[in-house]
C-alpha cells in the first residue's frame, strides 16, 4: 500500500520544461496536504549555489511554477523566490540576475529575497544528533508553504545534493561554514544535513518539491561543476526523502550510500521503501532505461574532502563582517539587528565585533544603511577559533 505519490515526467514528451512542470505538478496536486488559494505566503527555493547555470536550478523550472500558481489564480504578490548562497563570492540577488531568474521575477511581479538581507530567526531542532540550535532565514519561518526547486547533482563532501540537501540554503550566509565543522567526517556531516531536513519536517508542513533531473551533474567534481548529462526527467512530490530514494534508483544508485539519506532513513523523516511509493506518469523502469548511471565520488573522496571541510576548510571560509570606519556614521543599527549579540556600541564610537560570538549570518552588512560593512573570509586566523 503506497503511502506517498510521486510523479515522472519525461520533458521529451512535452513542448517544452514549463509545460512538463504543469504536467509534474498536475499528477500529484489532488494530494496535495494543502491549498495555495488558502495561503498568503509561498516561497519558490530554488539552488543559486553559484553563478554558473549548470549548479543552479534551471529558471524554466521556476517558470513552469509560477504558471502553474498563476492557473491556480495565485497573486503574485503572494510568492516569493529566494535563497543564500552560502561559501559562494556571490549574493542570491547576484547569481539570481546572471541566471536570469532576477529578469523572470521582474516580468512576473514576484519579489527576489536574499536570505541574507533578513534577520535570521533562531530555531531549537528537536532530537537533533548535532545541529542542535539552528538560525533560520525569516521567510523560511514565517511562509505558508515552501516550493523546493532542487536539482540533482553529485556533491565532492555530501555524495549528492538534491530534494533534502537543497534545504541546507534556509541557513543564511556565512552561518553555513560554521555549521559545516559540526561535520568532521561525511558521516557526521550526513547527520548535520539531516538535523536540518528534520527541522522542515517539523515545522513546515505544507511544501511541494519539483526536482530538476533534465540536466544532472554528474563525476566527482559536484555541485559546481562537473560533467552534464541529459536525463529529461522530471520529478514532483511532497516527501523528498522518497523523492530523493527515487531520484537515486533512477540512476542506478541507492539511497543508503548517500549519509544524509541513511540517516534521514533511520530517523523515519519521510517514506523511503519502493514499495510504499506510488509513481505517476512514467513508470520508474521507463525512467531507468532512458538515463544513465549515476557516478558520484567514492566514499574515500567524501571522507577526505569532509575531513579537509570541517577541520580546516570552512574555518578559512567562514566570512565574517568587516567595518569600514571611513563610511560608518556610528548610527548603531547593526548592534540592533545582530541576532548573536555580537556587536557592542555606544553613542558616538564604532560599533565593536566580537568574532567569537559572530555567527556569519552577514544581516549586520545587509542592514547597515550606509553600506560600512563588508564579508571577509577569516582566513587562516579561523584556524585559531575553537568552535
Ligand atoms: S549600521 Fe553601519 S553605519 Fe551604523 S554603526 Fe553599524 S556599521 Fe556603522
Ligand atoms: S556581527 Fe556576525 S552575527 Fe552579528 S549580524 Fe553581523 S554577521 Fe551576523
């Protein structure tokens, strides 16, 4: 007896991707847990990881869903598009308009949020194993429903990224390096993501995945870069975990290599037996003949490249904010929004950052009205700090 649905759709088989995100979307919607008339705020979370089209979610996937919301007499005013980038040099707002999803915002009247550009929101993740306190962006907290656009990807630390590792963006900013050494092995890192993913389940009940498989990345050098290959597939449901099970099967691979599914697995956060999934549109056989296998790094690689992560690399990364006393007007605004209570200040004297209690959540710079802020990576001075 199934007990989630989950549709395939082969792009091949339609005029266009907007028109087999309809398709997707259509097979599933009478199971849908929710109703978008009834909500006042729905985010659209695609992956902007970089502003490079191959480790973004393809924008036509973004614009098959606003048709569909738009068939489904959604006001636009109503949806929001965003993410955070995290370790990339670049912004949301910055990879969104070099993809070209800033321009189909424009078109569509849908406001673009940085998730940096807000104050994070602190979060307790019940029977967490270690990302016990977590930050949250604000439209994560306070949205009626979530649509995850992730895309599916090989990851050099995580094995794979794709329906429940796209999450890891509700974590704004830099914050995501410092909840990377929590990871010292692929293992515990698989056990962070997996906190994180537990959080959604928790407290955000109504969402909808749409999983970008047209294009997958493929090869060790994921989720930046790597080699392409065209699976034209779609996937749509509401359980990501059995989504990203399936996504796995397609390829050929099992979802119990991969830590944060294991995991996910264990601790029970959706459904991930075959048997208990039912598929609409076309069959998994039809999908697995039609893609090839899914290569993804060897179990040596994500455990030295997780080992080079959370002990080393992400200290060097961690951005932390930086005054620029020529352009600061000591107004004291940031000291007010720092969610860490790492900012000291007193009337008429430069704001004082304390870098062991910064969190990198980097709102202090989006915030600041006279741009006297900038990020700058800790560098090797990071491999000081004990976390
Ligand atoms: S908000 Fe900007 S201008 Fe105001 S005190 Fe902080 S750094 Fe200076
Ligand atoms: S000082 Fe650190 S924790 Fe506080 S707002 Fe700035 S980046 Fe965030």
């Amino acid at each position: 007896m199934s007990t989630t649905i989950i549709s395939v759709v082969n792009v091949k088989n339609h005029e266009d991707i907007q028109d087999a995100v309809l398709e997707a979307i259509r097979l599933i919607e009478e199971n849908f847990p929710f109703t978008f008339s009834n909500a006042n705020s729905i985010l659209i979370k695609p992956n902007l990881l970089a502003a490079n089209k191959n480790a973004c979610t393809n924008p036509s996937f973004v614009e098959g869903v606003i048709n569909y919301l738009k068939e489904k007499g959604i006001s636009m005013k109503n949806v929001k598009i965003g993410d955070s980038p995290g370790q990339s040099n670049e912004t949301a707002i910055e990879v969104g308009k070099k993809i070209g999803l800033h321009d189909l915002c424009d078109r569509n009247g849908i406001e673009f949020i940085d998730f940096e550009s807000q104050v994070p929101i602190k979060e307790t993740i019940q029977g967490a194993v270690k990302l016990k306190e977590t930050y949250v962006a604000k439209i994560v907290k306070d949205c009626d429903i979530i649509i995850n656009l992730p895309r599916l990807k090989t990851h050099a630390e995580a094995t794979m990224t794709g329906a429940i590792k796209n999450y890891w963006g509700i974590i704004p900013g830099g914050l995501k390096a410092r909840f990377h050494l929590l990871g010292k092995d692929a293992g515990q890192f698989g056990e962070v993501i997996a906190d994180n993913y537990s959080w959604i389940v928790r407290n955000k009940p109504n969402r909808l995945t749409v999983y970008d498989l047209h294009s997958v990345m493929d090869g060790l050098m994921g989720p930046i870069s790597g080699k392409m290959n065209n699976w034209n597939l779609i996937l749509a449901g509401t359980d990501e975990l059995a989504l990203d099970v399936v996504a796995l099967e397609i390829g050929k691979f099992k979802g119990i290599h991969v830590p944060h599914i294991k995991s996910a697995i264990k601790r029970q956060l959706g459904v991930s037996n075959l048997n208990e999934i039912e598929i609409k549109g076309i069959t998994l056989e039809e999908a697995k003949k039609m893609t090839p296998k899914f290569n993804v790094p060897t179990n040596l690689m994500t455990q030295f490249i997780s080992f080079l992560s959370g002990n080393i690399a992400y200290r060097i990364m961690e951005k932390i904010p930086k005054i620029n006393k020529d352009k600061c007007k000591k107004c004291g605004q940031c000291a007010q929004v720092c969610p860490a209570e790492a900012i000291k200040f007193q009337l008429n004297t430069f704001p004082i950052f304390s870098s062991q209690k910064c969190i990198s959540c980097l709102c202090c710079m989006e915030l600041c009205p006279h741009h006297a802020i900038t990020p700058i990576k800790k560098g090797l001075k990071g491999l000081l700090d004990i976390f």
